[in-house]
C-alpha cells in the first residue's frame, strides 16, 4: 500500500516535470519562428538593396554610353555612335530606344542589312511606332525598293509619332515627296503634293517650299496656287514672286509671269534666271500678233519682223540652207526654206494689206521653221525661242 502510494506520486512528480519541459519547448518556438522569419527579411532586404543598386549602376552605365552615342549621332559621327550603342546595349540588352538609336547609327555608315536586323525587330514589337517605320523606308528608298519605301513612308505617316505628330507626319510626307521625285514618279508625287498642300498652315515658307515642289513635279498649276498663298503673307518674298512667275511662264499666261518676274527681279536683282525669263516673256508678248488691242499696223510689223527673223533662223542652222537661206534638195528643210524665199517679196504692209490671209499664212510659216529648226539645231534663244513660245501659244487655233 504504501510503495503504490509512493509510485503514484512519483509518476504524478513525473508528469509534471514532463509538463513544465513540455510548455518550456512550445513556448520558446514562436520566438524561433519569429527570429528566423526577422533574419529572412533582413536577408532579403539586403540581397534585394544589393540588386537594385546593381541595376542601377548597370541603368547608370548604359544612359551615360547611350548619352554619348546620341551626341555622336546628331553630330553624325557614325561609328563612335554604333561603338556607343552597342556598349549601352551589354548594359540594357532590349532596350527599345538604344537598338533604335544604333540602327540610325548604321543607316548613317550605309550599313543597311546589319540596320535592317534591328529594325524589323522593333517593328515585330510596335508596327505602329513612327520612326522605325521612316527608318525601314529609308533603307528601301537606298535599295530602290519603291514599293516597300511607299509602304513604310505611308506607315510612317500615319503612324504613332512623339511630340508633335502633325509636324513629323509632314516632315515624313516631304521627304516620300523628295524619293519620288528623285525616282521621276512625278504622278504619284503630285498626289503626295495635294495631300500635303491641304494640311499646310498658313506660314508662307511652307507654301514657297510646297509651291517649288509642285514645279518640280511639272505641276504648275498647283505651284502658281502655293506661290499665291505665300504672297499674301509677303508680297515681296523674291523666292515666291520668282516661282510665280515661273510657274505662270510654263502655263503660258504671260501678261501674269510678266508681273510676278518684274517683282522677282526687282526684289533680287541677282535672280538672272528670273532675268532672263522676263527677258523672253516680254518678247512673246511684244511677237505675238495674234493678241487683243493692237492695230493693224503695228500687227503688220510684227508679222515682218517675226518672218525675217525666221529667215535669220534658217540661216543660222546648219542643216537649214547654205549662206542664203537656200537649203539642198536633199535636205529635210528644203521645204520651208523654199516656202520662205518665195513669200519673203509679199511680207510687205502694202502685200498684208491687199491680202488679208497672208498674216496668218506668213506666221503659220514662222512657226514651221521655228518647229524644225528647234529639232535639227536645238532650242532657240531670243526672239527665235519667243517665236517658238507664241506657236505654242497658238495650237490649235
């Protein structure tokens, strides 16, 4: 009895102790847990300070090399540039403005297909983005691949671009407008032209600019309407009054390209081609018989004056006649030059007089040799190339 009164307490002393190590344990592992949990962050953070301040110097190095290449590209020190680039790409490896940027670099060393690599890629990225697409047509317009440099110029066009959209959407425009004249697709660059007029504001340097563009392209009627806008901003603009004039010398309205040259001239006394298109201007006006307002006899002159400068012309081109103006047989002139020597003794104020048609039979004369010896000896000058102007003028007719 009393040793099992003995175990009982001993087992009940036991079971104590084992309660008190017991609760000792559980309460000493949430501190544990907590300890390693504090050192995990702490770990973390600093493994995450030490990340970020690597990638900041990485981000660092490679703005400082990309800063330099951009600077050596506006300069247009090509291959400083691409040696720049590429050192900011170890850094930034799918960067989109610094592969971008190296491309250009390329283009300028006329390194196309190493330029293309890149650039196809960030089109695959964004097929929207401005500049790469004027990139890719550039390098088309190099390799006369006139198709793909439309396709990309017009993506370019109406693409996403930067800043100032519309200004660059005209800049890109201008530029397709400059490869296909380079190219002589006159047609499609008058379309680009019209596009581009529509969209021009009111500074008359864009519309001189537009208006050279059209003459380039053999558009005269639109140029001589972008000259007059810019004229109404500055009606002494010498380079405006000159394309003016110009403009209305090719469409054959002289009395206009009279106007706008004189005011050429007068504002640019230097301006000798527009000098001399005056020069010939005022000579179709003064050779032209046909015209409103003048009398019978100052016609008549005119008509002896324009004839015997026909004859001059027949005599100055060789493959017209001899000294005399009497051409061989055999040659391709002996028809006009015969003409003219039997009807030289009626171009006479009394012969136009008592026969009334021979005015127009004497100038359709003028015009014939004016015609064949522009295509056997070239393009005239002087009265001979007014001559040439004012049968022109009168085709048809």
């Amino acid at each position: 009895m009393g040793m099992a009164t003995e175990r009982s307490e001993g087992d009940t002393l036991a079971g104590s102790e084992r309660e008190r190590n017991g609760s000792f344990y559980l309460g000493r592992k949430p501190a544990s847990l907590a300890l390693l949990s504090v050192l995990a962050v702490v770990f973390f953070t600093g493994v995450s300070g030490l990340s970020r301040v690597y990638h900041a110097q990485q981000e660092a190095l490679a703005n400082r090399w990309f800063t330099r290449g951009a600077a050596d590209l506006k300069e247009q020190r090509f291959d400083r540039a691409v040696s720049e680039f590429r050192t900011a790409l170890l850094y930034s490896r799918d960067d989109y403005a610094y592969q971008l940027n190296l491309a250009e670099a390329l283009i300028g060393l006329k390194r196309s297909n190493e330029a293309f690599a890149y650039l196809i890629n960030l089109w695959e990225r964004e097929p929207e983005n401005g500049r790469v697409n004027l990139e890719l047509a550039r390098i088309a317009a190099q390799e006369r691949q006139t198709e793909q440099a439309l396709r990309y110029y017009h993506n370019a066009i109406y693409a996403i671009w930067p800043g100032n959209q519309e200004v660059e959407r005209r800049d890109t425009r201008l530029e397709l407008i400059e490869f296909l004249l380079s190219t002589n697709a006159k047609t499609q660059a008058q379309s680009e032209l019209i596009a581009l007029a529509a969209n021009l504001d009111g500074d008359p340097a864009q519309h001189t600019r537009a208006g050279d563009l059209f003459l380039r392209a053999q558009d005269y009627e639109h140029a001589l309407a972008e000259y007059r806008m810019s004229l109404k901003s500055d009606n002494h603009n010498p380079a405006a009054l000159a394309g003016a004039g110009w403009a209305a010398f090719e469409l054959g309205r002289y009395p206009l390209a009279e106007r706008f040259l004189q005011g050429a001239v007068s504002a640019d006394p230097g301006d000798g081609q527009s000098a001399a298109r005056l020069k010939t201007a005022e000579l179709v006006l003064q050779m032209d018989p046909f015209r409103r307002q003048i009398s019978a006899a100052e016609r008549d002159q005119i008509v002896m004056d324009a004839f015997a400068a026909a004859g001059e012309r027949i005599k100055a081109c060789p493959a017209a006649g001899d000294s005399k103006g009497i051409v061989p047989a055999a040659s391709g002139q002996a028809g006009v030059s015969e003409e003219w020597v039997k009807m030289k003794p009626r171009i006479t104020q009394r012969g136009m007089r008592q026969d009334p048609d021979l005015v127009e039979k004497a100038m359709d004369l003028v015009f014939k040799v004016e015609r064949q010896t522009s295509t056997t000896c070239g393009t005239p000058n002087g009265e001979d190339l007014a001559l040439l102007l004012v049968a022109k003028l009168h085709e048809g007719n």
